[in-house]
C-alpha cells in the first residue's frame, strides 16, 4: 500500500506545487474524509491513506506508515488520536500548510523533488528544518543542515567557495532570508549544527536595510518575521552592522598602507596612493567580506594606474589577511557588543557612514 501509494506521488508532475497528488487504488474514505466543508483536500491526497492531517485550511490524506516510520512524534500523535477517535485518525496541526505540504514531499519522494524544476532554495531548507526539529524526524534534519551549511559555512575558503548562491541575482537565497534565518538558527537547541551557522547569519542580517529589520520580511509560508520581536536580536544586529562598516575602512586603508617596497615600478607608490584616495568611499559599506575591495585590486594593472603585477600580489595577500581576521573575530564582534547599546545604534550607523570615508588612512 505504501509503496503504491509513493508511486503515484513520484510520478505526478511538480513545479511550484501546480497539481494535485493522489494515489490510484481504493479504500473506503468513511472514517477519514475531511471534517469540515471549510477544510479543502490539499495536493497530497491518497485514496490508500488511512490518516488525514490538516493544516490552516488544507488537509492532506497519507499513510501512516510513511509518517509513523520517519517520526517518533507522529507515531505518539497517531497514537493519541486513534484512542480519541477509533473510527478514523485526523490530525490537526499548528503548522501552515505550505511548510506541511514540503514536509510530507520530502517524505514521499526526498529532498529533491523539485530540482527538475528549480533549485533547493534556502526557503525550502528552512521549512524542512522548522519541521524536522518540531516532529524529530533526524534524517530530514540532517540532510537540511548540511544543505544550509553552503548557505551559513563555517571557514572562509567555503564562503568564497559559495559566493555565487548570496549574490543579489541568486535563485536560492535573498538578503531578507538572512531576517528568518537568525530567527530559525535562534530558535533551536544550543547543541545543534545551527549554532556554527549563527555567525555567518548575523552578517548577513547586517547587511539588510536596518528598517527591514524591525518592519520584517515574508516568509515563503506568508509568516511575517521580525527581528524587532525578539529581545535584542535587531539591537545585536545593527551593532554588527556599526563593527563590520568599521572593519571594511579599516581593510581598505590596511590594504593601501604603503606600496611593497620591492615594487618593480617607481610609480607605484604615486599610483597607490591616488587609487586609495579615489576609492575611499566605496570602502564605506558593511560587507568587509565580499569582493569588493579584491575586484577594485584587480583593477589597479590597467592603464589607469599601471600597478605592477608584484604589488598588485602583495595586495591581494593583505586583503586575504585582513578578510581572515574579520573572519576569525566574527564571533568575538558578535558577543562583545552589548545590545543595550541598541538604542543608539541607529544613529551610529548614520555616523560611521557620514565620517569613516572622510577620514583619510595613516601612512
């Protein structure tokens, strides 16, 4: 009965969930037939499925074996309800019916179902793990954190590595993930793969519009979220902010202290100095960890400034450098900063970005 009942769903097409799901052989549906005329047959329903979930106003009609093998708590909560009600098992759940819907593909045909379609993107990552953690299904739980370990890495190299997926362009991932992300990584056990992903979360929360931080972003279930509803987490956002605008100056003036002393060219030093006063601005911003400062080095040999090749590798080892300590004190910038400082942290960033690009670097 399972396994025909996972036949039909695999081979039902799947973009975006356009199409209903069900299974092709009978049973009676007397005892699990939806409750109410509010409730609407979801897009995952087998004829051959003996309980009926229902999630908002979507119910899903699947195979208790399929939930009761993968999750301890689904098996307690079965349990439960077919000792409340015998002629049928229906489980009403808090969960919304996009997140649920996800969940039980998964289930049915593994995580990934919609690859022919579109990638695995950080929306759908997030809807497996709120799940998984919440009904203790480990094997979804795994394969979701290692997933978004590409998104949240724990070493530089992985995070050059990835780059392509936190571009602005990116299918999988936008800044405003970052919002439910923090939430999410927050939200569960101080023990979990989660809590090596929570830095690179935070940064890239910092990189959000402070506004959107306390007005919000949708998740793709049309769940609200907003840092500004947990204790200090925006505050610990906008001080990061603050730190990283200070770390990216502080990498374009390290970069630029000085031309190498064994430059090929005379002009180098001339040349340098003009290119750090031309792109000091640009250096304003709080993303000390993106390319920007390398794509502006590799710019420094065209005619413009005519930067030997040896300098111009010098330069990229101090940008390396620089990136690596930001890397490294990530964490310690996390949790030295205090959010009581969150009141005033608006008008911090408002003055790093008005006065950093003014001051000019020692030499």
């Amino acid at each position: 009965m399972v396994r025909k009942a996972s036949r039909a769903l695999s081979s039902s097409p799947v973009s975006a969930y356009p199409h209903s799901v069900t299974g092709t052989s009978s049973v009676s549906s007397e005892s699990t037939a939806c409750s109410s005329a509010t409730e609407t047959p979801g897009r995952i329903w087998f004829e051959d499925g003996n309980v009926v979930v229902i999630a908002q106003n979507s119910s899903f009609r699947v195979n208790e074996g399929i939930l009761g093998h993968r999750s301890r708590e689904f098996r307690r909560l079965i349990k439960e309800a077919r000792r409340a009600n015998r002629t049928g098992v229906e489980l009403r759940v808090s969960d919304s019916s996009h997140d649920f819907e996800h969940l039980l593909r998964i289930l049915y045909e593994g995580f990934e179902y919609t690859k022919a379609h579109r990638p695995t993107t950080f929306s759908d990552l997030a809807s497996a793990t709120r799940l998984a953690h919440k009904y203790t299904i480990s094997s979804v739980l795994d394969q979701s954190f290692e997933r978004l370990r590409t998104f949240f890495p724990s070493t530089l190299d992985e995070w050059d590595e990835h780059e392509a997926l936190r571009a602005p362009s990116s299918p999988s991932f936008s800044p405003q993930n970052a919002i439910e992300a923090v939430i999410l990584f927050r939200s569960l056990p101080p023990t979990s793969p989660a809590v090596a992903m929570l830095p690179t979360a935070l940064y890239l929360a910092a990189q959000v519009p402070p506004a959107l931080l306390f007005r919000g972003t949708w998740r793709a279930d049309g769940t609200l979220e907003k840092l500004g509803d947990h204790a200090g987490v925006a505050e610990e956002v906008l001080t990061l902010h603050t730190s990283l605008i200070r770390h990216a100056v502080a990498a374009h003036s390290a970069v630029y202290d000085g031309a190498p002393k064994a430059g090929l060219f005379h002009s180098c030093g001339a040349a340098l100095e003009r290119a750090e006063k031309d792109f000091r601005q640009a250096a304003v911003h709080g993303d000390p960890l993106s390319r920007a400062l390398r794509d502006e080095i590799e710019g420094l040999a065209g005619d413009k400034y005519k930067i030997c090749e040896f300098c111009v590798k010098e330069l990229r080892r101090r940008e390396r450098e620089y990136r690596m300590k930001i890397w490294g004190e990530l964490r310690g910038v996390i949790d030295e900063e205090s959010p009581d400082k969150g009141k005033e942290q608006m008008a911090d960033v408002l003055k790093a970005e008005k006065t950093a690009g003014e001051k000019p670097s020692k030499r």
